[in-house]
C-alpha cells in the first residue's frame, strides 16, 4: 500500500504575491558564514512528506534536492533510514515535486534548492526527525494492532517486533495503518553512538541506473511531439539581434521553426542535429552598442589598477598599515585568476510542455523555485501551475543554480512563441556551453603582508577584484552589505588564521561578462591566496609551512587536527628526491575544514601531480565513502584550473568552444588522492565544494619546493612567475 | 638567390633548351632539386602530423592528438582508442570536424619523419627497407594515387595546405625519381 | 532511408546518411543510455560498439555504420561487461553519472583486449574518456578489479 501525497499546498503563500517580483528576503546565500554556525532553522517533517512505505516493504525516500553526482541522493535516504531502523536494502530514493512550501531549503528560507554545500547540513535534523517519526507511527499502529505496549516493541532492519508475544511483522504490512495515524509532535533521536548506517559505507543508490544506461538525466527526457531547439547566441556578450535571416535555415530538413527571443535565435526541429544543422544556416547581425568589446587582457590591465586603488572595505581590523610598518620582511603579491566554464558533461538543456494552463518542466535544476518563477512570469502563470519535475543532473558545479534561470527562460520564450503547440527540449551544445558565459568571475588580487623579527604576522592589506556574482540577483539583499559581495571575499575575512591586523577591500567593476558561482565560490579564488601567501610568509621567516600555519590557529583544534592529519599522512618533513616537492594547504568552506598535501614532479616547462593526501573534518560523515569521493573528484575537478582551463575573450568573443581549448583533466594526468577523515560527532556539514579550494594551493605550494619559484596566478604556467 | 631557386632557373633551363639527354650530374642536380621543393611538403603538418613514432600530432600548430592516442600493435591506436573509433576510413566528418580517409592511421613506424635531416629524410624515403618496400616510381604511384595522401590536399575545416598543389608534387616526385632519386648530405 | 543494427536488431531509419549515429540512437530509437557531451570525439560519453569497438558515436556518420553491428550501454552483455558493471557498482566508481555510459562501454573494450591492464595501459585506453567529477581514480580501480574477477 502507498501513500499519497498530501495535496499540494498554496504554493510559497507568503512570498508569492506576484510572479517575478521574487525576492529571497529571508534568503542566507550560498556563501554564506551563517549555514555554518548557527545550524538550519526547523522544517517540517511530517513522514507522508519524505517517506513512502510500499506493501513490498521498500522504503522510497523523497529527496528534495538535485543529485548531480554529490551523493545526496544516498546521504538523505542513510539519515531517515538511521533513525527509521530501515534495512537498507529495500530503501530506494525519488525527488520530490517544487512544492516549496514542503520541501524548501532551510538554509534558504522560502525557496527549494542545492548549493553551498548545504544539503546534508540543512536537512540532516530534519530527516532524522522524519525517520524517527515514522518509526514512531509504525510502533504505534503495530501497538495497537498486537495490543501490546508500545515500550515492549523493537524495530531492526525493517523489521518490526514484539519479542514477549512473538509477533514480528515488516514495514510493508504495517505501513498503510501507520501511516494514517497523527504525526508525532516530539520525536526521540538515537543517539550519535547508536548510529548502525550512519557512518558507514552504504552503497550508493543511484549506481546501478548509472551503469546500466537506464538513469534519466533531463537530456534523456523524451514527450510526444517533442521538438528540440537550439539558439543562437550572439558572440559578444549583451550583443543583440540587428537582422535576421532564417529563409536557409528554414529549408533545412527536420527544421520546423526559427524564433526570434530575448537571448538570440531559436531553431526547432525534429531532432537535434536537425535544430543544429539549420542553426548553421542562420544569417544574423548582431547589434553590438552594449556589448562587451574588450580583451580579456584589457579588463585584468583594468583590474590591476583598480587594485592600487582604494576600495569598499570589506574587513577592516586592527591597523594593517600600521602593522605593515612594523615588518621587517613583507610580499607584495598579485594573483590573477581567469573565467572559468562550469562545462559539466551534461549540457544545460531541459523539457518543457505546456498545455492547458499548466506548465511541467523537467530539468536538472539547482533552483527550482527560481526557475519556477521564471516559468511562470515569462508564460503567464500562476507559480502553483507551474510543475518542475527534477532529474538526474549530469554535473553541474553550480551551473544549473542560475538566479537568472537562463535556460529555463528561453525555455519559456520559445514554448510561448510557439503557443505551446509542442513539448520543447532546449539543448545547449557543448560549444554554447562554453562560450555561454555564467563563469567564474574574472579576479585579481593584491596582498601585501609582512611578519616581524620572530615570524610573526604584524600586519595584512588585501584588495580584490572580481564582478558580484549576487548583484541583480534574487539573493543581492541578502549577499550584498554596504556594497561589498559575501561571494567575492569570503575565505578572506573570515579566515581562520589568527591575523590581527588585517583590511580587506573590494572592487566590483561592472561588465556584460555573466557570471556565476562555480563549485566552492569565491573560495575557489581567494582559498589560494590566502595558503600561497601564508606559503611565502613562512618561508620568509624561515619556518616549516606546517609550523608556520600551527601557530597561526593557536586555539582551534579542529582545525590543527585537519592539518596535522593530512601532514602525518603524507609523510610531511620526510626529504624528497631533487626535482620534487610537496606542499601543504588548509582551507575551511562552507563550515567544512580540509587540509591537502600536494607532491609534484617538476620539470623546466611542465608538472606532474603525483599523489594528494586531503584530510577532511566534515562533522559526522555520514558516508564515508562518499565523502572521499567527493575529495577525490574534488581534486579532478580543480586540477583542470590548476594545469590549463581559462575562458578568454578577444575583442570581447570568447576564444575557446569545446574540450580541446578547454579540456577537463584526464585519467593520465589523476595523481594517486587518499582522503583521511577526521571522526567527529558535530552537526555534519557539506563536502561537495570544500574539496577544491586547498588543491591549488597546496600545488603551488609544492611547486615552490621542488623549484624554488612561485607560481601565484591560475592556470599555473611555469614560464610565467607571477 | 637560395640554392633552390638557382636549381630552379637551372632545371627550367634545361627543359626549356629541351636537354634530350641530360648528364649523370644534370639528373642528379634536377633530382636533388625536385627533392628541395618537396621537402616543404613533406614536412607540412597535413604530412608529418601522422609520420611520428608513437602520437600523432595535430592542427597546423602540430599539439599532440588530443585525446592522446598511442600507435597499438598496427599503427591504428589501441583498444578503446582505435583511429577509427572517431576517424571515417572514407571521408571527413561533418559533423564533428575529424578527418578522415581510406587508411586514416600512423605511417609505419619505419617511416617516421619527424626529427629527419632533409637529408636522412630524402634516404629513407628511398629505403626499400624502411619505405613499404618500394621503388622510387612506385613512390611516385603512391603518393598520385593513395587516399590519405591525397587527403593531404583537401583536408577540410581550417587546416592548410601542403605548399605545392598536389599535381605539382606528383610532378616533382616524378622528377625526383627520374634523377635517381638523389638526397642532400 | 538506411538499416542500421542496433543491439540485435535492424531498424530502417530514414536519416540522411551523413547524421551522427549518435543522434540516430539517441534522437530516433530513443535510446538514451549513450550520451552526447561535446559532439566532436573529444570527450567519450557517446561511445558505443561497433563491431566490438569502441566507437565514438558522435563522430560516425549513420552511413559508415550500416550493416556493422552497433552495441549500446543498454545492451551490453558477457562475461567483461558483466565483471566492468559489477566492479563499477562495488566500488561505486559514479558521481553525477553522465559520463560512466561512455567509460563502462571504453573499459569493456579495454578489458576485452587486455585481460590485466596495467595502470599506464588503463590510462592509454581510457584518455578519451573524460569525466568532470574526476571519479579517475576509482575508474583504475574498477578496472582493476574487473581484471581481477577475469582473470
């Protein structure tokens, strides 16, 4: 018997008076310190919402979160298995529907989504709470069926007992009485040492559809009468549509449409290579007055003098001026960091049908409240019409979050132009995808820092550049304070380093570039120049990298046990052979702390990573094995920054399209990477981005001791010193 | 003026006063200057690209193949990354751009070229050891008739060209062989 | 109008030849385990078999594959496929997923021609295959482990 679920309620009653005039007033940002700290605020956790139990005794778990290969769709089902006494075995997941009002990110107030490494950390008490009550019900029911007291039943591995009468029943036979009775309004929680699957390593659920080609991915959806569309898009971004000529593409077979919308040209056809082909046969000028001319060369030589300027003051502590008239030994460093693409494998794309008044999406969606109101604003619905069906995402890395909701967008553009008189599957191709901007910001930074006679740091000047990400976006009231974005400096002025004196300033120059969080923020810039400069500081005072940073988190221990795990397991202080060189990096995001030690073989021109030791206190793990994972992948994912990925634009077009200008890492170039974790029985947090940002780091830091010269900018390129 | 032009001028000379038979030296020298223009080609990257020892090169930039791909047992890669895992033994892909023709593959590992002197360059060519064991006309044929050299002239997308047209180089081959073949020190 | 075998079977397709079997597979027969990542032979989440090779669909034309017979990751059966999944499984080599139709169909192929792979062999013959989750490391293993439950 399965239960159904509970109707769907008016949809985000509170905030939703209008349809695009959506604002996250109550929002925390993805980057924000506050997920860390103060814990997720309660959310609902009735079982009907989250658990369905079958007569076959499988215990479906509904996810409300995206999988897109962060292992969510395991973890969430581990927690409400824990406390339920589930058997493992007979527990499956699904994703839940866009009912925001049930299924909202806690972290982020009114809407549903992934990011920020948030998931486990924001629902972990919550479906402890979920699991813990329908295993409460099922007590109950089974209580008053047996007629028998409560007290006197136990639950194990969906088994249900009453060892005085011998009465044993599993889930399935109770689940359909149990589940009609009252939701609890306390529940008791295990305690952390009782803990039987939490902590151990379960099987992922997602991998057996993975590797036998039935898992659906929003690419794999297909609907009656489907067309697909591919847009045009101009090559300079804010460029705009002057004249179009679509009589050729038209004439290509397959193609059935060629529509003109907000971002470009949309050609529909009846298959993919059809919608590409006629693509190709397009003929546009483009209207370039508000476009972006300039080289990416240009903006950084901008960037750079902005950087000698002064800045809105994101932390000013202590007097660095003052400390910086102490030093006896300072750096001067600059850093540049370049655009980067998202480029998960999967492409954007999503399904979307309209009929009826009623709009279904199906998407691999970070967002889908975003995207909901999106849909709805352009298609002249009302949001409680507007059903987002989440798939499998293929990778993302913080692409498929767009505040903007980019795709979905044209998604609904074309739906509407064409009167909704088909199904449409919007698909990007890789070359859009890579041209298609939403990029890691562009950012350049200047530190000068110096130490005193003992080493010690006397004082820290920091200025960033980097456009906002969270400007013009739904989450701008919440990110944004007094000018400054949360996203362009965190890992700075919240560092962990005991740093006295210490100002941090920012620029945010303007561009039409979008741009967008790429997997941990704005830790994936700022978490190298915080551990490459510490890196020169100890060396400039003449102590051991390790020591150096020790002393420097005097009273946190978890954050030296990080460290000192990593290092022991590395075999840190022990000599390596000429032409080698480790180096160490700690980085805290996202409330997770992690420590990576880097071995690379150095040549004149080139380098090889050759093994990573990371050391991660995630609070509890509550799956080990995927939590390596993610360290593992982690490193994968940033080694592409490291060794070449950079998005350019020359006269304002980008010059890269696909995986050969822009290649990922390969198998041949995946150093060894063993990942150590740090028991801990804290509240759990994310593991998803904090893997990334020590890489980097730890890399060049490396470098610098085989070598003796230090790379500071990404990608690392040994010609180039600074 | 470069050598090669004045075995240029030379060998016009010698067809314009219609030599009917010239010397053992004249042969040589119009061979050796057949062999100075198609040195160019030959080490054009539509033609040394694929004469490597073990990866391919690629694009007039001559980046190793990417992916990388490794010459195998036969010269057509190995395992999951055969030539013809993504290159049409017909024709170019118009779609994704790869290349393709009859015997798309590495030259025969004795036929790399790459680090060649013009000179060690122009003896293995004439190798019957090293060459596929042929005479120098049925170079000549070879080079006329086979599709992946051929292919060399009409490769498609944004890769250039040889510096001679194709017929040229048949021709100079021709006269190449006809002298005897002859190669620089 | 073309016939192409696919999985065991022949389908009459009227495609233009010169259209990528990938969109044959995925756009016309709806076969969606194979996937499209960059349509240039860049990447290998479109590889298939072909004639027990891996082949990257998006790179070969529908034509040059009639009558060769074309196995997808739907379809893929034996003794090294069977040993590839469950080694995939057990170590749970998956992240986001998109990519693994492509490695598991490379790795089969490998392991078909080379019953004990080394790790530089395992590299050679999977380079073609890029996963952005980085799951390399756990995609030496498996193969490893295949290789061992083959051997």
């Amino acid at each position: 018997m399965t239960h159904q679920f509970p109707s769907r309620r008016a949809f985000l009653a509170a905030t939703a008076a209008t349809a695009g005039a959506f604002v996250l007033a109550t929002f925390v940002p993805f980057p924000g310190r506050a997920l860390a700290q103060g814990g997720p605020p309660p959310g609902p956790y009735d079982p009907n919402l989250f658990i369905r139990i079958g007569a076959d005794n499988t215990v479906t778990v509904v996810v409300k979160h995206l999988e897109m290969g962060q292992g969510v769709s395991t973890g969430i089902p581990t927690v409400v298995a824990e406390e339920l006494d589930a058997d493992w075995a007979d527990v499956r997941f699904e994703f839940s529907s866009n009912d925001t009002a049930h299924y909202n990110n806690l972290f982020f107030g009114p809407a549903m989504g992934t990011g920020g490494s948030t998931s486990i950390n924001e629902s972990f008490d919550q479906m402890r709470k979920a699991g813990a009550a329908a295993r409460a019900m099922l007590v109950a029911a089974t209580a008053s069926e047996w007629k028998v007291p409560a007290g006197e039943i136990t639950v194990a591995s969906g088994v249900v007992a009453h060892p005085g009468s011998g009465h044993k029943a599993r889930f399935g036979e109770l689940a359909a009485a149990a589940m009609q009775l009252p939701v609890p309004t306390e529940v008791t929680l295990k305690p952390v040492s009782s803990f039987k699957l939490i902590g151990t390593r379960l099987p992922r659920l997602d991998s057996v559809g993975k590797t036998t080609g039935r898992a659906q991915f929003a690419l794999d959806i297909r609907r009656p009468g489907m067309l697909t569309a591919v847009v045009r898009r101009p090559d300079h971004f804010g460029a705009a549509v002057a004249t179009l000529d679509d009589a050729a593409a038209r004439k290509v077979a397959g193609v059935v449409d060629v529509i003109r919308i907000p971002s470009g040209v949309a050609v529909l056809a009846t298959d993919t290579w059809a919608a590409t082909r006629g693509r190709e046969a397009l003929k546009i000028e483009w209207d370039l007055s508000k476009a972006e001319r300039r080289s990416t060369a240009e903006i950084l030589a901008e960037y750079g003098r902005l950087a000698d300027q002064p800045g809105m003051s994101a932390i000013k502590r202590g007097d660095a001026a003052a400390g910086l008239g102490r030093a006896v030994k300072t750096i001067d460093a600059e850093f540049a960091f370049p655009y980067l693409a998202h480029a998960p494998m999967e492409p954007m794309n999503c399904v979307l049908e309209v009929k009826g008044g009623k709009a279904e999406m199906w998407a691999g969606s970070q967002l889908q409240t975003l995207d909901t109101f999106v849909l709805a604003k352009i298609l002249g619905l009302k949001p409680e019409n507007v059903a987002v069906h989440t798939t499998l995402g293929g990778g993302s890395f913080g692409r498929r979050a767009n505040p903007q909701g980019d795709w979905a967008s044209e998604a609904a553009a074309i739906v509407k132009a064409i009167g909704g008189k088909a199904p449409v599957h919007l698909v990007w191709t890789r070359e859009d995808d890579i041209k298609g901007g939403f990029y890691r910001p562009l950012s350049f930074h200047r530190v000068k820092a110096g130490i005193d006679a003992q080493g010690r740091i006397t004082g820290w000047r920091h200025t960033v550049v980097s456009k906002s990400i969270l400007i013009g976006t739904p989450f701008e009231k919440m990110g944004i304070k007094d000018g400054v974005d949360s996203a362009s400096v965190e890992g700075i002025v919240d560092t962990s380093y005991a740093i006295g004196d210490m100002s941090v300033e920012l620029h945010n120059p303007a561009s039409p570039v979008p741009v967008l969080w790429w997997r941990s923020v704005g830790h994936s810039h700022t978490g190298h120049v915080m551990e490459t400069a510490l890196d020169e500081l100890a060396h400039l005072a003449g102590k051991d990298p390790l020591d150096f940073r020790l002393a420097l988190l005097a009273a946190k221990p978890r954050e030296q046990a990080v460290l000192k795990l990593a290092a022991d397991k590395s075999g840190w202080g022990s000599p390596m052979p000429k032409g080698r060189g480790r180096g160490i990096a700690y980085h805290e995001s996202f409330g997770t702390r992690v420590a990576m030690v880097a071995e690379v073989a150095a040549g004149d021109t080139d380098f090889k990573v050759e093994r990573i030791v990371a050391a991660v206190d995630c609070g509890i793990a509550v799956n080990p094995d995927v939590i390596a994972a993610q360290l593992e992948g982690a490193v994968g994912f940033a080694l592409s920054a490291v060794l070449r990925n950079k998005v350019t634009l020359k006269n304002g077009v980008v010059e890269q399209g696909n995986f050969d200008d822009y290649e990922p890492t390969r198998i041949g170039e995946m150093p060894r990477v063993e990942v150590h974790i740090v028991p801990s029985a804290e509240h759990p947090s994310g593991v998803g981005e904090p893997g990334v940002p020590p890489l980097a780091p730890a890399i060049g830091n490396a470098l610098f001791a085989a070598t003796g010269k230090r790379v500071r900018s990404l990608p690392m390129e040994l010609g180039r010193t600074a | 003026m470069t050598a090669r032009h004045l075995w240029r001028v030379l060998l016009v000379g010698a067809v314009l006063l219609g030599a009917p038979r010239a010397g053992i030296a004249d042969d040589q020298a119009s061979s050796l200057a057949a062999w100075q223009r198609l040195l160019p080609v030959l080490e054009h990257p539509r033609c040394l690209n694929c004469h490597q020892a073990n990866v391919p090169l690629q694009g007039d930039e001559r980046r190793i193949h990417l992916p990388r791909v490794e010459r195998g047992p036969d010269g057509m890669g190995d395992s999951a990354m055969r030539c013809t895992a993504c290159h049409s033994q017909a024709a170019n892909n118009p779609s994704s751009g790869a290349p393709g023709a009859e015997g798309w593959s590495l030259a025969p590992e004795t036929m790399v070229w790459q680090g060649l002197s013009s000179g060690d360059l122009c003896r293995l060519m004439k190798d019957k050891a090293r060459n596929g064991n042929r005479t120098p006309e049925q170079i000549v044929e070879h080079v006329d008739k086979a599709p992946l050299v051929r292919w060399g002239w009409a490769p498609g997308g944004s890769r250039s060209t040889p510096p001679l047209g194709h017929a040229e180089f048949v021709q100079q081959m021709k006269l190449w062989a006809a002298g005897g073949a002859a190669c620089p020190q | 109008m073309l016939t192409l075998n696919v999985n065991g079977t022949d389908h009459q397709l009227d495609v233009d030849p010169e259209m990528p079997l990938l969109w044959a597979i995925r756009d016309r027969l709806d076969l969606t385990g194979t996937k499209f990542g960059c349509g240039r032979a860049l990447c290998g989440a479109c590889t298939v078999h072909i004639d027990g090779d891996a082949a990257r669909s998006c790179s070969i034309m529908a034509g040059d594959a009639v009558g060769k017979k074309i196995v997808t990751i739907e379809a893929v059966s034996g003794k090294v496929a069977d040993a590839v999944r469950s080694a995939w499984q057990q170590l749970d080599v998956v992240q986001c997923g998109y990519c693994q139709s492509g490695q598991i169909m490379s790795a089969i192929n490998l392991l078909s021609d080379n019953n004990k792979p080394s790790d530089a062999e395992i590299d050679a013959s999977m380079e073609g295959n890029i996963c952005r989750c980085g799951t390399y490391v756990r995609i030496r293993a498996a193969i490893h482990e295949a290789a061992k439950t083959l051997a």
